[in-house]
C-alpha cells in the first residue's frame, strides 16, 4: 500500500451558513452554525487515507476540548497519530469559515497550536510521498523540502513568502488560480510539476512553464467547496506516485475535488476511491 505522511494543520472548523458573503464592514445575519473537523493538513491526511492510502500525519492540537473533537475523524479513518503532539499552552487552531448558497467560502484561521509545529518534527520521514502545506511555520517546511528524500508535494496554501529552495526541491506544487497569481513567475523555480486549480473550470498540470495536461471537473451540485484544494492536492499525489499519465491523474484528481464539494464541511465530505471512480 502507497504510504503518504502529511505535515500540516488541525483546526476545528467553525461554520456559518450565510445568504451571502459580506462585503467589508458590513453584517450579515440570518446564519446557521456548524463545527466539523478541518485544517489543510488534517483534510489532506484523511482525503489520501480514504483514497487507499496508508496515511501518517505530523502535527499539533491545543490541550483542549477542541483536540478531541478536531482528531476524531481522522481517528475513525484510521489515520497515524502518533507524531500529533499536544501542546499545553496553545488552543487547537481555529477556522471561522462563513459558506454562500454557491459554495463560495471566505475563511479566517487562528493557527494557535499549528504554530508550535518545529523543525525536528520532520526528522527521519519515511513514506512514499510527503505532503505540506503553509498553515505550520515556514521553518518546518523548508526542513521537510531538504531531509526528505521521496517524492515532495506542497501545496502553496494560504500563499505566504516562501523559500526558493522548496520551490525547487518540489516534484509537484499545488495551488488554486488566486495563489497562482500571487506568486506569478516565482512558481517557475520548481523543477517538478506545477497543477493549477480554477474552481469548475480546467486545471492544468505544467512542467517548465508548458502544459503538459488539463482537465476540467465533472459538474457536481456545489453546497460547500471547503476542502476541495485538500482533496485535489491529496488525490493528486496519489496518481502520480501510482505512476498514473499527468492527464488521468489530473482528471482523478479533479473528480476527487469535485465530489469534496457535495456535502457541507471539509472532512464529513471526503470521497473514497470508489466515489471518485463513479465520476470518471
Ligand atoms: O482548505 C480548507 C481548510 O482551510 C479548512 O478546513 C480550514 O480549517 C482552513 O485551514
């Protein structure tokens, strides 16, 4: 079985269905409230164990209710625990996330315990391939990108200055259109592949600034697209480390993400393979 360990974020995600997204300064009332599990990391990990994957994720929670309650689907999923530390003197991270009919979402994140994730953490990692994304300290990213030796995801999110070095050491960069153009020509210093997500429309796969695939996702009833980028980003890396042509892989992927938007929360909406494969 293909192995992945995930180093990333926990939060508990704190929801609030809305009419619409509000504008600068403005109040939107009327919403209902839902708390899931989340975090980039945590949905990356449990999005690469229920597509077959034996899944390890390194991480910090607070010594707080929210732990629990943040963990407890990844436990169910059976998902390797046992490097998320729990760290006395932090709350578990938190995403305020309010959701429009559409499944358009802005989301805020309060890292708390995220940010106590360090360097050591990422010693002596051995799996298939090892994912990352920006909601730990930069510090362990660039770490991870120089003592690992496998194949090296990160997913750009929520962009944020990074090192050229993980840029380069990357065999595949992921990132949403917004965080595409936020960093521009700086994406250029990867030397694996770079896979752009747009929403519903089509996702490319470039290598040295060509495209080398692109595919569109199937069209799905949206109701919430948080944890559409972690799914994509997870099942992504699971077709090309299954040695899948950058095409189909990018279409698995893109069908992944799609399923991820049918049902509210990130994690509860999480397909496994055979879901997947129904929409291929
Ligand atoms: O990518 C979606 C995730 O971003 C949410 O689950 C939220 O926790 C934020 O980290």
């Amino acid at each position: 079985m293909l192995s992945v360990a995930v180093i990333g974020s926990v939060n508990i995600d704190i929801v609030a269905r809305v009419s619409r997204l509000p504008v600068p300064g403005e109040t939107v009332t009327g919403a209902t409230l839902s708390r899931f599990p989340g975090g980039k990391g945590a949905n990356q990990a449990l999005a690469a164990k229920r597509l077959g994957a034996d899944v390890r994720l390194i991480a910090c929670v607070g010594d707080d209710a929210s732990a629990d309650e943040a963990l407890e689907l990844l436990r169910e999923g059976g998902v390797n625990l046992s490097q998320c530390r729990r760290v006395g003197d932090a709350t578990t991270g938190t995403a305020l996330i309010a959701v429009a009919p559409s499944g358009e979402n802005h989301i805020v994140v309060a890292p708390g315990a995220n940010r106590a994730v360090t360097p050591e953490a990422t010693q002596a990692i051995q799996a298939d391939a090892l994912i990352c994304q920006l909601e730990v300290p930069v510090p362990v990213i660039v770490q991870a990108a120089q003592s690992y030796s496998g194949f090296f995801c990160i997913n750009l999110a929520p962009a944020a200055e990074i090192d050229v070095t993980v840029l380069q050491r990357a065999d595949l960069v992921v990132v949403n259109e917004t965080e595409a153009d936020w960093y521009g020509r700086s994406l250029d210093a990867c030397r694996g592949v770079v896979a752009t997500t747009r929403g519903s429309g089509v996702a490319t796969i470039e290598r040295n600034g060509e495209i080398i695939a692109e595919a569109t996702p199937p069209t799905v009833d949206v109701v919430d697209t948080t944890g559409a980028g972690d799914t994509f980003t997870a099942a992504l890396v699971i077709a090309l480390v299954e040695q899948q042509a950058p095409e189909e892989a990018l279409r698995f992927a893109c069908a992944a993400g799609a399923v991820a938007t049918t049902n509210m929360g990130a994690q509860p909406s999480l397909p496994d393979r055979e879901q997947v494969l129904a929409y291929l």
